[in-house]
C-alpha cells in the first residue's frame, strides 16, 4: 500500500498513538481493542502474526528502510517527520516506527490447556519489561502457553511486546479472572504443578524428573514476594540452588533457567 503523509499531530488518523508513554491512558484507549508494536523488528514479526493490523506509522528514513515488508500490509501506512511523530507519541521515539493492531478474541484456557505439554503461569507478575523477558524465553525454549493471574501486567502493553522481540505474540496468552478455579483447572487437566521458590526447603530443580508424557506447569511470582503461600501450598515447591549469600535471582532469569530445564520438544 502507499504511504500516507501525515504533516499535523492532531490528526485523527493517527489516534492510536497518542501518548504512549502513559500506561493509564494507554490502557483507557486501547481497552481490549488494540495494541501497539514498537520498533521495526517487533513490526516484522507482528506482520508475520497472525494479529490483524490496524496501521503502520513511520518516520520517512524508517519506511525507506522498512518498505520491503511494508509492501504487502493492506492497512494504512502512514508516514511522519520525527518531529510530528514526537508530537503524537509524546515523547522522542528514536525507534522512529510504531503498528498498532486488533488484540482479537480470547481463546479460553481450555484451548491451551488441550494442546499443551508444558505452560507457565505467573502471579502478580506486574513488571511489563519482566513479562517480556519471561516471553521471549518461553518462545525459545519450548514453553506451549503462558497462563497470568488477575495482577499480571497487561501482555500487550507496547513495552511487554517490545521486550519480547514480539515473541508473545506466538505464545497462546490467557489472563484468568477466577485464579484459583483456572489453577485447579490445571491440575485437572493433569498438570503436575511446580512452584518456582528460593526456600532452602523446596526441591532442586535438578532433582525434579521429568518422565514421558508429564505435563508441567511452572509456576512464578512477581519480584520481591514471589508466589502466595496460598499458590505455593497447591504446588510442588522448586528451587534453583544459589550461593548462600545470594536471596534469590531476577524472575525472568530463573523462567528461563526453569524453561531450559524442563521444557520439552527443543531442537538438538
């Protein structure tokens, strides 16, 4: 499609980009309806999603560069100085590329839950940057789904996705409303469940034994309080073993140490 010159921030066309530093009127405006992808290797991959776009906004040196994959979307394109793209994001966005696209219809837990050797489920995970990371890791390392609680950090917010690398959007995403009831639901549907912890009295995680055909869940907690004692009563408490003298490590580096060692179905 050709591009579409946008000269005035004030221009309605480019609505969905207004100030995108802001979470609250972020989450306001886009609602459940849409989100932002920033910078243009996350825009490649959600042109490779299945998420339908809405619209490309661009600086002219980013469409030059971008205009190969730019060439097949049939949503506008719309292309502004770095100046007036300053003017709608609020701020200076040096990535100089945003798409904003329709965040469809929930698909339920069940889905996920049928198809799925190994998820990750995560509690009071309120970090965007952390939720990305564990994303990221979770698309690379064999992990099916992520399951979030009711706290957890809106997935789509342009921040999440950035950090994934836009990974998360090929990662089946559910968000519960009833957390204890989705947790039993897990384990219904024959989940073994393992609750990440730094208590000296948890299992080692190279001790945990995966035989054929196991299920797992992996569970984690958001930085500082980890899991609830609540969450962790329903689980088999794990742990990755550090030097005495260290309390524990970033969650999205002990997801990803977790996910490399119990994960499944990986290439050699």
């Amino acid at each position: 499609m050709e591009p579409i010159a946008i000269t005035e921030a004030s221009d309605v066309r480019v609505a969905d980009y207004i100030g995108l530093r802001d979470p609250h009127h972020r989450r306001k405006l886009e609602g459940d309806e849409f989100f932002i992808a920033e910078g243009i290797n996350v825009i490649e991959r959600l042109i490779a999603s299945d998420f339908a776009l809405r619209s490309v906004l661009v600086t002219p040196r980013r469409y030059d560069r971008m205009e190969p994959m730019l060439r097949e979307v049939t949503c506008p394109v719309y292309v502004a100085d770095r100046e007036v793209l300053a003017h709608v994001a609020g701020f200076d966005l040096h990535r100089g590329a945003v798409a904003s696209a329709d965040r469809g219809s929930p698909r339920p837990l069940e889905d996920m839950l049928r198809t799925s050797r190994t998820i990750a489920v995560l509690e009071g995970l309120n970090d965007p940057e952390n939720l990305g990371a564990i994303a990221r890791s979770a698309r690379a390392l064999g992990i099916d789904g992520l399951v979030l609680d009711p706290t957890c950090a809106d997935p789509f917010y342009r921040r999440t996705v950035r950090v994934s690398m836009g990974e998360i959007l090929f990662l089946p995403t559910f968000r519960s409303a009833h957390w204890r009831r989705d947790l039993d639901a897990i384990a219904g549907h024959g989940f073994r469940l393992l609750a990440l912890t730094p208590a000296a009295s948890a299992t080692s995680i190279g001790d945990v034994s995966r035989l054929e055909g196991d299920r797992l869940a992996l569970l984690l907690g958001a930085e500082g309080p980890g899991l609830s004692d609540t969450t962790i009563a329903l689980a088999e408490p794990v742990r990755i073993p550090l030097r005495g003298d260290v309390d524990s490590l970033n969650v999205g580096h002990a997801a990803a140490i977790a996910f490399a060692l119990l994960a499944v179905d990986l290439p050699d």
